[in-house]
C-alpha cells in the first residue's frame, strides 16, 4: 500500500511539472510591438508571418476609391475640416509611394470591416502621414470604446508609416464591424491614405 501511495505521488510530481506546458500558448497572444516592423514596410504582404503568428489580409480599404469608400460606408464626421490629399512620399527604406487620401481636424472617421472571423483578433493598419504626428484616437468597435491609440513622434524626412490599431478577441463579434476613429488630440490633422485589415490564421 506504501508503494502505491508512493507512485501516486511521483505520479502527481511529474503531472505538475507537466502542466505549465500550456502556458506557451498564452505567452503568444498578440501585442502591438510585434508589429511594429510593419510600420516602416511600403507595401504590407498578404500574409505575415509576426512573432510567431500568421496575420492575413482580410479586407482592405483603398481612400478615395468611390467603389471601396462606399463598399465600406466610409465616411468622415463632425471634422472641423475635411480635405483630400496626394502626396508623394517616402518609407524609412526609401521607397518612393504615391497616394491619395483624406484628412479631418478633429471629429472622426468611420467605416466598415468586412471578412472577419469572430473570436480573433484584428489589426486595424493605416497608411499615414508621418509629419503630422503626436496624437491620441480613440478606437471604437459597434459603439463601444476599446482602446486608445497612441501615434506618438513625427518623421519630415521619411514621411510615410503604416500605423497599426490591435482590437483584442473579445471585441470582435461578428464577421462585419463598424470601427470609428475619434480625434482625441485637439485640433490635429488625422490622416489616412490607405487601410488594410488583418487577422490571424
């Protein structure tokens, strides 16, 4: 009998030393810095391989596209000034992109996500002026507040970034969502030039 308690307490060692094991997985849950490589990529790939999660492009939004802007109901609000833009920029590699876009002072912009997995979360990843930078949006997803996104520093040489919004798990429920971007900073120009969208695999 002795014996038998004896091997159900090795037993019950080599368990608990065993049961961390899933841990592993947790450790991978997404965060914001593992894209901030991105950040600087001219054109972000389809599907990309971040500290050890496969991100896929799932929608994408092409700024003053009439047939994307409206596919996506994209629209700019309450702005105490609104305009369009094309620039001619660079990357912090050097590549040369030209683009269109739109700009609002204060208010916000809204638009819709389509293609998505519930459950997952999502990146939200804008191509944005980089001169104009030192602000606070406000993300919101279906009406409710989830999280404050920081574009913190500026850059007058190498002017383009892509600059990502992490929505967790829990927000996104449903395969469409309405997002809306709200000014924060006082009177600062808040741009966007093109909007892809991304979920892990």
């Amino acid at each position: 009998k002795a014996a038998e308690i004896a091997t159900a307490a090795v037993a019950c060692t080599q368990v608990l030393i065993e049961a961390p094991t899933p841990k592993e997985t947790e450790k991978k849950a997404a965060t914001i810095s593992d894209w901030e490589g991105v950040k600087g990529m001219p054109q972000p790939k389809p599907s990309m391989e971040l500290e050890g999660t496969t991100w896929v492009l799932v929608d994408e939004i092409e700024i003053l596209n009439k047939e994307s802007e409206d596919k996506h109901l994209f629209s700019i609000k309450e702005a105490k000034d609104s305009y369009r833009s094309r620039q001619k920029l660079k990357y912090p590699d050097g590549t040369t992109v030209e683009d269109t876009g739109r700009a609002h002072v204060d208010g916000y912009s809204e638009f819709k996500v389509m293609n998505l997995v519930p459950g997952r979360p999502v990146c939200v990843v804008r191509r944005m002026d980089y001169v104009y930078g030192d602000y606070e949006l406000e993300m919101v997803v279906n009406g409710k507040k989830v999280g404050i996104i920081a574009c913190t520093g500026t850059d007058r040489v190498h002017r383009w970034r892509n600059w990502p919004a992490l929505i967790a798990a829990e927000h996104v429920t449903d395969t469409s969502l309405m997002f809306r971007q709200q000014s924060v900073t006082a009177g600062r120009d808040i741009n966007m030039f093109h909007i892809w969208v991304f979920q892990p695999k």
